[in-house]
C-alpha cells in the first residue's frame, strides 16, 4: 500500500472521463483500474490517494499510468486568469481579448481540472477505440471485457487485456458471439498487421505526432479520430486533439464566430436546397482539418497540452452543460 497527496486529481472523474474503459467504482470512493495484465485497487479521500500496492510498482507503472509526474497546476492557471476576469468583469489580456468560448473553456476547467491523461497501453488503446465506433460507454465496456474473457490471460478472478497474437491466431471467425458487428474484420486485421509489421506499441511515442497519427491511420478501422485517441491515450501526444459528434458540437458552438457559422448555414442551406438542416448534417459538413483549424486558433495558448484540455470540455459538456 502506498500513498500519496496530489491536486488535480479526481479519479471519479477520470473514470467516467471516456478515455479508459477497464476502471470501475465497486465501492464509492474505491475503485480498481485494469491495464494490460495489471489490477490496481486504490481509493481517494479529498487530496489523499491511496494504491493498493508497493512503492516500486507504483513508481514503475502507476505514477506514469496516471500522469502524475506533470505539472497540471500550470496547464490550471491559464484557465484561472479567464476564470478570474469573467467573474471580475474586467477587460480580457491582449492573448485573450475576444476569443469566442472563453466563458465554456473557464468553466469546464474548473469543473474537470482533476482529469489527468492516463498512459495507457497502445495496442489495448488501439482495440478498445476501434470497438468504441457507435458505441455507447456501457456497450463498449461489456464488449471489451467479454473480448479479454476470451483472449485474455486469466488470473483467478479476472483477465489481462489480449494480445495481438491470442486475437490473431483464432483466425477471422474467432471474434464471433462478442457483440462487435463489424468492427471484428477491423480487429482482426489490426490484430494480423500489428504482427506482421513488427509493431510495439511503446514505440509509437518514438514518431513524430503526425508519422504516429499517419501509421495508426494504416491499420483497418482506425481513421483520424480513433488515431488521434490512441496517441493522446496510449501515445502520450497531449497535443493530440480527438474530435468526435461531442467535440464537434462544441467547437462550433463556442468557438468559432457568429459571422463565420452564419456564412457555413448558408452555405450549406444553398448546396441543400432547404433551411432544415438537421444538427448532426451541419457538424458533419465541416471536415475533420477545419475543425482541426479552429482548434489550432482557440487553443494555442494550451500548445503542448491541449488533448488535457480536450478531456476537460467533452467531460464538461457530457456532465455538466444543460442540453436542449
């Protein structure tokens, strides 16, 4: 047992955050985390996280599991200064001076500053993101243990997560009856190419951001977000910035102009030939580069750490912002 006392860590948080899918609560304030063939039991008590296991191991696999070596306080405070102006009123700084989404970004760093980025196992962040594909978290979470249940190594009441090997030597049919759909050729076939090209994941933060995302995109399955998952995830690019339906959403509700939406509507209500224009039709006629884009505009300031910025707004923005 060891323990430790930290700011900016919320394991509740964290694990609903949607970047970990083996990481429960049994008991509220107890939880237990599984990374490839590691089980950890900790539990948290305001500043105070305890693990269930030695100094060593902690100091070997779950301090950087948990992203506890960086300065999250720093990554806080750039938050804060718009915190304290929106409330005092006052005139925003020159590098904040009407930006579009600084009233959201403020609050959803308050709200979710104690998501830390997990450093999670490639080839896992690879399989589980392919499986998240038009899945909800409850459907993932039982399609990827049923999946470790098959494949995985078992130890006594639990299993690690399996490799591409065990995945790949069951030939195509042997993903059948775990509820995947299609997403059973893509993991198959990534399972298959991940063995022949060589691959190991810890390897990957070895590329540069955009060869890591290029070769991801490779494998059957994986496209741009899926690949921009596995390398904030798994990849340990904290400028990685996955855009999903959500992420979609927000940027264009909060951070890019009135004038500029107004011309994209219009636009696209010409190109259609009606003014009904359902929600998801309009996010989806942006493509993913020019969302990338206004990511690059309304969060340079956060140059190095925007993916932990990422997981702060699709956390505030699931949790916390009343929908319409």
């Amino acid at each position: 047992m060891f323990t430790i006392k930290t700011d900016y860590f919320d394991l509740k948080k964290i694990m609903d955050s949607g970047q970990v899918f083996r990481f429960y609560e049994p008991t509220p304030g107890e939880f237990v985390v599984y990374s490839e063939n590691r089980r950890l039991e900790l539990k948290q008590k305001g500043r105070e996280v305890t693990f269930m296991c030695d100094k060593k191991e902690y100091e070997e696999y779950w301090e950087t599991y948990f992203d506890l070596k960086r300065n999250y306080g720093s990554i806080v405070k750039l938050a804060e200064k718009q915190i304290l102006q929106e409330n005092s009123g006052s005139g925003r700084s020159d590098s904040c001076k009407g930006t579009p989404g600084d009233a959201f970004l403020a609050s959803a760093c308050r709200f979710a500053s104690g998501i830390r980025i997990l450093k999670q196992d490639v080839w896992e962040m690879m399989i589980s993101f392919i499986i998240s594909q038009q899945k909800q978290i409850p459907s993932i979470r039982k399609c990827i243990e049923a999946l470790c249940e098959r494949f995985g190594e078992r130890h006594e009441t639990w299993y690690g997560f399996p490799t591409a090997v065990s995945i790949a030597s069951a030939g195509p049919d042997g993903l059948k009856g775990l509820s995947l759909g299609y997403r059973e050729r893509y993991i198959y076939e990534t399972a298959v190419k991940y063995i022949s090209d060589g691959f190991d994941g810890s390897s990957l933060s070895d590329m540069s951001y955009e060869d890591a995302k290029k070769y991801l995109c490779s494998f059957s399955g994986i496209g741009e977000k899926v690949a921009d998952c596995v390398c904030l995830f798994g990849g340990g690019f904290t400028d990685a910035f996955p855009i999903d339906v959500h992420i979609k959403d927000i940027l264009y509700r909060e951070f890019i102009p009135e004038k500029e939406k107004a011309e994209i509507e219009k636009a696209l209500k010409t190109r259609l030939g009606t003014d009904d224009i359902p929600r998801k039709k309009l996010l989806d006629s942006i493509s993913y580069a020019e969302y990338s884009k206004v990511i690059d505009g309304a969060f340079s300031a956060y140059k190095g750490a925007r993916g932990i910025v990422q997981q702060w707004i699709f956390a505030y923005e699931i949790y916390k912002t009343p929908k319409q």
